[in-house]
C-alpha cells in the first residue's frame, strides 16, 4: 500500500498561501474558520530591524480582530503614520519607526497599548 504523503502545495503564485488540510487558498479555505485570536487584551507596538537589511519596521501585535477588520486597522495606521506597510500572521507591519505616533492611535481608538521592546 501506499503511504499517503503529509506534504503538499504550500503556496501558489496565482492563489498565494494555501491550506495545508483543505488545499484551497487560505481566503476561500472552510475547514478551519478560526475565530480571532484571544491574546491577553493588550496591543503591543515594537520597532524591529532584524532580517530587513537594516531597514526600520513597526510591529503591532495582539490585536484581537478577524483580518478583515485587522487589514483595515492598518490601512488606518499607513495613513495616521504617511507611509507603506502590510499585515502578516496576524502581525501589523508599519514601515519606518512610528511607535509613538502608532502608540497614541491605538489608544484614541480605545486599546490597551504597551510598548514592547527597548
């Protein structure tokens, strides 16, 4: 008999990240609706270089929100902040070292915010 393998297409250029259980686009994927994440109820902002060339980034962590709502807090923040940045595994990523500014967003916004790090 055959051994049925535990691997698979993990991402693809026409769908991106795909579901390792189901095998559909990590959008259209039905086997696992998570809810958000529960975390402790506090936002962590932190400002990171590490594996970007030297590059500053600003991390937000632990917000409890599905990722729709979570993509257009950081549309939110790109704007409150004027420049570019994503969101990855629940993770907002603001480019540049905006944790003040993010820090007194989140909290006009009713957050429980904590700077994270030095």
């Amino acid at each position: 008999m055959r051994s049925r393998r535990q691997g698979g297409l993990v991402y693809s250029t026409d769908a991106g990240r795909m579901c390792p259980a189901c095998r559909q686009p990590i959008a259209a994927c039905v086997c696992n609706q998570q809810a958000a994440p529960a975390g402790d109820g506090i936002v962590r902002v932190s400002s990171e270089t590490k594996g970007r060339a030297g590059k500053g980034v600003t991390l937000v962590k632990g917000l409890a929100l599905d990722p729709a709502a979570l993509t257009q807090t950081a549309r939110q923040l790109k704007a409150a902040c004027g420049c570019g940045g994503t969101v990855k595994d629940g993770v907002i990523e603001i480019q540049g070292d905006h944790v003040e500014r993010v820090i007194e967003r989140l909290k006009q916004a009713g957050w429980t915010v904590r700077r994270a790090g030095g």
